[in-house]
C-alpha cells in the first residue's frame, strides 16, 4: 500500500508528457514546414511534452531533495510542509533544474523509440 504514490508519480507525469507530445506533434506536422521538418518538430513536442509533464514530478523532486540533505527527517514530515514552507523562488528553481535535466532527453527519446535519428 505504501508504495502506490510512488508509481502513480511516474505514471502520471509520463500521462501527461505523452499527451502533449500527441498533440502537439499532430498539430505541428499538419503545418508544412513542420511536416518537412519531422525530426525537429518531434523534438519540440517531446521537449515541451516534458516540460509540462515535469510540473507532476515537482513536488516529488523538491521533498526528495529536503530528505537527502536532511531539511525533512521523514517521508510522512515532508508533504505537510512542502507546499508551507517552500517560497516560490524555491520552486521556480527546482523547477529549472528538472528542465534543464531532463527536456533535452525528453525531446531526443520520442525520436529514438520510433527509429527517427
């Protein structure tokens, strides 16, 4: 029981990151030069895909962070203060991190499942 949260975490994030890659790369490849640019207008959905789907993963990243350095003691103290105590610079730059870690694999992992680089 106790471990559900944490597979629901990645489930839902990678909900979210395939359907805006869905949509976003059907909508640009209807458009002529998107469609004669398929790889590049691939790595813009799953870019942008991961970017959205890694608002999901923030909350997940920041406790994690708090109980490897050791700001929270436990999991069950986490989550209470996570959205009190956690001004919105604090946010703002964990959220930067994620992106600048994982959209670059986010837009290359789209291609490399189909065979497209």
């Amino acid at each position: 029981m106790r471990t559900a949260p944490l597979r629901r975490r990645p489930v839902s994030q990678a909900a979210v990151y395939l359907a805006f890659y869905e949509s976003l790369s059907r909508s640009l490849l209807l458009q002529p030069w998107w469609a004669s640019h398929v790889v590049f207008a691939l790595l813009i959905a799953g870019a942008l895909g991961d970017a959205a789907g890694s608002v999901l993963r923030l909350p997940a990243e920041v406790l994690a962070k708090r109980l490897q350095t050791g700001t929270v003691a436990t999991k069950q103290d986490g989550p209470a203060s996570l959205f009190a105590d956690t001004p919105l610079d604090e946010w703002l730059d964990s959220w930067g991190a994620i992106l600048s870690r994982d959209m670059p694999f986010g837009g290359l992992q789209v291609c490399w499942a189909p065979g497209i680089l």
